[in-house]
C-alpha cells in the first residue's frame, strides 16, 4: 500500500534552534513512505551553511526528487519539493499569486509530479500557502484553476497536500475541500490530527486532499522525540489505495 508524507521542515532547523538535516532524513526513513513531499527547504543560503537540502535529503533517502524554488535571493533559494522511490516525471512547478503593497509576504509556489504508482499514473501537487487570509483565497483560486487541478493534464488520481497555514474553519480551506476530500474527513478521525506546534501539536493547518479514485486506509502524525524535536511541524502521514 502507498504512503505519502507530508513535512514543513522549517529549514531542517529543531525547535532546540539546532539545524539538522540527517535529523529530518532520520524523521522520514523511519515511516518508510513512497512519496515524500516538503515545505521550507533551503538550497544554497548561506543561514543553513549552504547546504542543498532537497538534494541531501533525497540522498539519504535514495529517491529520486523536484524542487520549486518559491523565494530566490540572487544564488539563494527556498522553496518545495516532492521526493520519491517510484518511477516520475514533473509535471509543472510555478509561482501562486500573492498580494502587492503588503511588507513581508514571502513568494508562494506550487510542484506537481506525476507518479506511477503500480502501473497507475498518480498526480502529486504539492505547496505551502502565505499566512495572510486575502492571499491564500487567491493561491486557492490558482490552484483550483486552470493552471494547477484544472489543468486538462490533471486527470485521474490526484493528491494536493503540504502546509496550508488554513484550519479547517477558513473560507481556503473549504473551497479546496468542496473540489477534493480532505483525507482526515473521509476517515471520520475525530480528534483530528493535528501537527503545528510538534511540541503540542493544537492546530491543523497541514492538509492532505484526495480525488474520487484514492481511498485513504490511514492517518498519522508521527509523536517521536525525534519528530518533536526536528521541525516545528509534525510530520502528516497518509497511507492509501487507488481505486481499480
């Protein structure tokens, strides 16, 4: 059976302010998942040594993988990416919309891969949506448009999921819900699983949503020392099948 991990790893740095990518590569390797997609990596940035972090944590990992870079500051970059042991191809990484004349909003993307999970070709979107309720209505909007889970390319079995800064209460969240089933509903987990703050994980703002031909068999958040330590988030974990 598939298994995808979702992960906002904070640039690799612990909530002991200690930065550590083997600690986060350690977090993942032990739920053994197909399908890897992270928020908040850095590449090149001289406050994380200038380390790549998608490429070292794909290296230890032994997956294949494909970063977005959201923000770029001359050689530096800090972005998404989606990491796999399955055959893929990339599909589309880009830019969402965001709002002008508002000091501090950081540049928000999106990264679809396409999977093949048994034979079945499998979309992955993956993003992580700005903090301010106005621009993550619009990032909504581009991803149900056209250009993302609209696209006539994104048919079939698909997966949209990362860090959407969105409870299930807001007007974001809902409209993405109304288009796909959001996995910890399907499964009527009641209390939800939450993953932000690791240390006392009280919110859930870390989303895994489905398409009609994927059944979700389970959902977890991993509560290690490790993955207490390691990241601000938790870890989501999301095990499934596809639909004949």
């Amino acid at each position: 059976m598939p298994r995808l991990l979702t992960y906002n790893v904070h640039r690799c740095v612990g909530v002991d302010r200690r930065l550590d990518v083997d600690r986060i590569a350690g977090v993942i390797a032990e739920y053994e998942p197909d399908i890897v997609c992270l928020q908040e990596l850095d590449v090149g940035r001289a406050r994380t040594g200038m380390v790549d972090q998608a490429s070292a944590i794909a290296e230890q990992l032994a997956m294949t993988y494909h970063f977005h870079a959201a923000m770029t500051v001359e050689a530096e970059e800090y972005g998404d990416a989606i990491l796999t042991l399955r055959p893929e191809r990339l599909v589309k990484s880009g830019a969402l919309p965001t709002l002008r004349g508002i000091p501090g909003l950081e540049p928000r993307g999106a990264l679809w891969a396409a999977i093949d999970i048994d034979g079945v070709e499998l979309n992955v979107i993956t993003t992580h949506l700005g903090l301010v309720p106005r621009e993550q209505r619009l990032q909504v909007a581009a991803l149900l448009g056209e250009g993302w889970l609209g696209h006539p390319a994104c048919v079939g079995p698909t997966l949209l999921t990362g860090d959407f800064n969105a409870t299930s209460i807001t007007r974001p969240y809902q409209a993405l819900a109304r288009r796909l089933s959001d996995c910890q509903r399907e499964l009527g987990l009641k209390p939800s699983i939450k993953t932000f703050p690791s240390s006392f994980p009280a919110i859930r703002i870390d989303h895994c949503f489905t398409s009609p031909e994927i059944v979700v068999t389970k959902v977890a958040a991993p509560f290690s020392p490790l993955a207490r330590m390691a990241s601000d988030h938790l870890p989501l974990v999301v095990d499934f099948e596809i639909r004949a």
